[in-house]
C-alpha cells in the first residue's frame, strides 16, 4: 500500500464524521462495517462535527484536528477537508498485502 495522502470532502448535508469513517475504509480498501476501530473510539464524533460547522454565516471556522484511528493519521481542517494518511504498518494490521 502507497503512502499516499489522501484527501475527502462531506456534502453540504453529510456529517463530517460520516466522511471520516468512509475516508478511513476507501484508503484501507475494506467496507466501513468491517473497520476495527469505531470513530467514537478515537474521537467524540458529536462535537467533532460541531466544531467544524460553518458559522451562521457560512464561513467555515479556523482550526485543526488531528488524530490516529484504524492504523491512519486522520486531519481535519476547518474548511472540513479530510486528510488521510495511512501508517506504514497498517497493510498488516487489516491483513491487506502490501
């Protein structure tokens, strides 16, 4: 596996925790169901999407997020794109050849 960074953006209407989750999946190449970690294992996902809602006047905030979950590095920034970047060893732990 690649240690490509991969970037994902939410709908307007999608959660960006749901992004996350379906983020984490297509880099590992597995269906978001069969992912070991749970995104609430890792991060609250409730004030996750809280804290990256566009302002009343739709701007969206400053800031960054960043945290580990299913083997990946997971960065959030405040235009709520994803960046996905999976660990070195993570072909092993999801039993996915390398």
């Amino acid at each position: 596996m690649s240690q490509a960074k991969l970037v994902y953006r939410p709908t307007p209407n999608e959660p960006l925790s749901e992004t996350i989750v379906h983020a984490v999946a297509d880099t590992l190449g597995i269906d978001p169901v069969d992912l070991d970690d749970r995104i609430s294992d890792c991060i609250d996902p409730d004030a996750l999407d809280r804290l990256f809602r566009p302002d009343t006047d739709g701007k969206d905030p400053d800031g960054l997020v960043v945290f580990s979950m299913a083997g990946c590095r997971i960065e959030v920034e405040g235009n709520r794109s994803v960046l996905v970047t999976p660990s070195r060893d993570v072909s092993v732990a999801t039993g996915l050849e390398a």
